[in-house]
C-alpha cells in the first residue's frame, strides 16, 4: 500500500490533537504522514503538535501566520501533502479516522475519490440542520455541477486528483464544488459523525453563511440570470400599474392610494437591492480574484522541506 497523507486543519484544537493522533495510528495500517495545518490557534495546538513531532516523524505541521480559514488550511495541506494517497479530515474527530480502512479499499479498487457522506448527527443544532439543508436543496437547484448533500470535505483520492485540484487559483474556494467539478471516477461511504468530545464549532452562522454564498456565486451564474429575471418581471409589473394610474388619471378618478403607492415603491426598492447585491457579490469576487493574493501564508514547518 502506498503512502497516505492525512491532512488536518486544526483552529484551537488542543484537546483533540492526541487522541485523533492515537485514532489515525490505530486505523491507518499503510505508511502514512499526518499533515497538521495549524490555521493560526492560539491555544496550544502548536505545541502539542510539536511534541508528537519530537516523538514521531510521520507527523508534520505547517503553521499559517494567521486564522486563514478552514478551506485556506486545506488548501495549504494538499499544496504539500507527499503521499500517493490523501485523505482530508476535521480535527475535531467528528470525522471518524475508522474510515479510513474503506476509504483505502475504495481508492485500491480503482476509484479516484471517495467521499464520505454522514449518516446522521445527534448533535447537530437545529439551526444548522435546517441551514445546511436548505443551502443544499438551493445550490444543487442553481449550480451546473452536483453537490451531495451532507458530504463535507471528508474524503479520499489519488494522486490524479491531488494534481488536478492544486491547479485550482481561486481565491474563494468552494472544495466540495471543485472536487464535483474535477470529475474522475468517484464513490461515497456512509459514516456516523458523533458529537464533538472537546473545543467548540469553530463554524459561526455568519461563517456558514459565507461559506453558502461562495459556493452559491463561484459555481453558477444562475443566480445573476434569476436575478434579472425578478428585475424584468417586477419591470412588467411596475409598467403595467404606471398604464393603469394613467387611465385611472385621465379618467378623473383621483384614487386615495398612499398605500399602494407605499407597497410598490418599497416592493421595488427591495428587488432592486437584492438584484443589485447579488451582483456586488460577483463583482466582489472579481475584485478578490484580480487582487491575485496567496490563499494562506506559512509561519512554521516541522518536518516538512
Ligand atoms: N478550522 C480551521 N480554521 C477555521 C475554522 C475551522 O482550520 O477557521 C478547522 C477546525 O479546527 C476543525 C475543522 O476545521 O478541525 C472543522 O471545523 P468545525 O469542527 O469548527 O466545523 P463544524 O464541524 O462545526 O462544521
Ligand atoms: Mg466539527
């Protein structure tokens, strides 16, 4: 079996970097490297990093200069990630190392990657539940490429994949949209994701909105065209009610209609911000393109060249 590169993007993640430790060497058989990206914690997670490192050299780290975001530091682990094998995982141990075996099989079977999909999650707050299934059923309504509901970056492929996927430049990384977008040959597993043992979700509502939006904006343009479709429909209306007062006008019959008026006017000051926001999303993404800034900047390695 060839080498397996685990990457890990740890946010203050102190408590669970020896027990997931403990779980990968129990679950993983093949030679493997654990690639710590320590996404700019400011508990101890570096230092417990660093004293797994002293005792075992399958494990590295590269530390980012600041919080880059949880995308950015998996972005930094497949740019150095060395084995033929990949496998992308929380470090929270919501994404159970037990996977790992199958995920292995799977890929030995010929398949390039292979997501895996959660069963189902106890703990999930309601709220979130409701969110990431609604942002689901909407971006596989409006995007071009399939996004399985569910299935977070939790996943294995090849080397084919890992080539494929560094070349992508986009500052707003969507990686579930690219890994659908690369294509290959691909599978899901099931797993069960159990409740977080230690530290808290580092995914505020704020965060997952964003994360929404940017897997909305940068895999379709869809939401440009319904957007000029509301535009143009609301325009049809709001010609037909300026014909309308205008027989009403000339026929003498002044109408009281400070309500209607109000309704209209802030019915279509609404659309138009809306239209007009959608479009300041892709015009920000342009803008953050065009700027063409690195995603992530490393502050340390440890047993990385
Ligand atoms: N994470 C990260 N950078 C961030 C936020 C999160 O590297 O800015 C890591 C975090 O430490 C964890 C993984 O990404 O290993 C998933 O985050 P979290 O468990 O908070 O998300 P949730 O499972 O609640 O969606
Ligand atoms: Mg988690």
């Amino acid at each position: 079996m060839p080498k397996v590169t685990i990457i890990v993007p740890v946010y203050n993640e102190a408590d669970n970097i020896i027990p997931l430790y403990a779980e990968i060497k129990k679950n993983c058989l093949a030679d493997f490297e654990i690639l710590w990206i320590d996404d700019g914690s400011t508990d101890t997670t570096y230092s417990e990093i660093q004293l797994l490192a002293d005792s075992d050299s399958r494990v590295s780290c590269l530390s980012l200069s600041r919080n880059f975001g949880h995308q950015n530091a998996i972005m930094a682990g497949l740019d150095h990630a060395t084995g033929e094998y990949t496998i992308i995982m929380d470090g929270d141990l919501q994404h159970p190392p037990s996977c790992i075996p199958l995920f292995l099989q799977k890929i030995e079977e010929g398949y390039d990657i292979v997501a895996a999909q959660r069963k189902k999650t106890q703990s999930i707050p309601f709220f979130k539940k409701i969110f990431s299934t609604l942002f689901y059923k909407f971006i596989n309504f409006i995007s071009d490429i399939p996004i399985e509901e569910n299935v977070s970056d939790f996943r294995a492929f090849n080397n084919k994949v890992l080539t494929a996927v560094r070349q992508f430049e986009e500052r707003d990384l969507f990686l579930r949209g690219l890994f659908s977008w690369v294509g290959f040959k691909k599978t899901t597993i099931q797993f069960e994701a159990p409740s977080r043992r230690f530290g808290k979700s580092k995914y505020s509502y704020a965060q997952m909105l964003r994360l929404a939006l940017k897997g909305t904006t940068s895999f379709s343009f869809k939401p440009l065209r319904i957007s000029l479709l509301i535009g143009a429909i609301v325009s049809g209306f709001a010609f037909l009610l300026l014909i309308i007062s205008l027989i009403t006008y000339f026929r003498g019959q002044t109408v009281p209609g400070w309500t209607s008026i109000m309704t209209v006017v802030t019915f279509m000051g609404g659309t138009q911000l809306l239209v007009i926001g959608l479009m300041g999303e892709y015009i920000a993404g342009l803008f953050r393109e065009s700027k063409k800034r690195p995603l992530y900047i490393v502050n340390e390695k440890i047993n990385i060249n």
